[in-house]
C-alpha cells in the first residue's frame, strides 16, 4: 500500500471517528455494525445504516417453551443472515418495516384437541438509512 493510500485511510479513519461514524476495516471498506436488539428493545424504533448487522435477541424463551420464530419482517429492507447470539439480518435497502417474533408457551397440562397454545409476540420496527459515503 502506498504513502498516500495510508495517509488517507488514516484521516478518513480519524474524520470518521471523531464524527461517531464507522470506520474502515482492514482492507480499506467501510466494517459494518452490529446492533442488538434484546428483551428491552421490545416495542421500540431500531434506526440501522444499509450494511449494518441487526441481531435481535428477545427474552430467552421460558422453560418448556418453543424457540422464538421469525413470522414477519420487511424483505425489501432486510436480509436473514446469521445472528450469533439471536436472529440476525442485514440492512440491504434503505426503507422501513416491522420484525415480528413469536414463540408458543408450553403449559405443564397438555391441551385441549384443537386448542392452539398460548404464544408470546416481540416485535420492533426498522428504519434503514442510505448511508453516506
């Protein structure tokens, strides 16, 4: 890498610091960001970048109950991907939408034939920014 390759990733590193932004990974692009999104984040406005990571992780489900599901997410705005930790996805577009999770409670009686379990609903709405670069 040249001098003025470094020296340039250098004040674009320290611009890009100082103004709380992201900075650039090793190879000179810009390192995406994760955000989490846990049990408290429930109900509320998760702002990403086009790039960012989202992983949602919600309260852990009780015991005797069933994972937490995907039912509904914003598929022009957000991409599964691989969420250590929770459920993830990838900003890809700007726009915005609604993740909605659900997990079935498992009650110590079995059920009624026909009778369809309790459920737990976690659901936060995105809002994905063009970045600016």
């Amino acid at each position: 890498m040249s001098a003025a390759r470094r020296g340039a990733l250098f004040l674009t590193a320290m611009l890009t610091g100082a103004c709380g932004g992201t900075l650039p990974d090793a190879a000179g692009g810009v390192a995406r960001r994760t955000v989490r999104a846990g049990q408290d984040d429930a109900g509320s406005v998760v702002r990403l970048d086009v790039g960012d990571h989202l992983v949602v992780s919600p309260a852990p489900s009780a015991s005797g109950s069933a994972a937490w599901r995907v039912t509904t997410f914003p598929v022009n705005v957000l991409s599964p991907s691989a969420g250590e930790g929770g459920i993830g996805f990838d900003a890809t577009a700007a726009g915005l939408g609604r993740i909605v999770l659900m997990s079935e409670v498992q009650g110590p009686a079995p059920l009624a034939p026909g009778a369809r379990p309790p459920h737990r609903v976690y659901t936060i709405t995105v809002i994905v920014s063009a970045t600016s670069a």
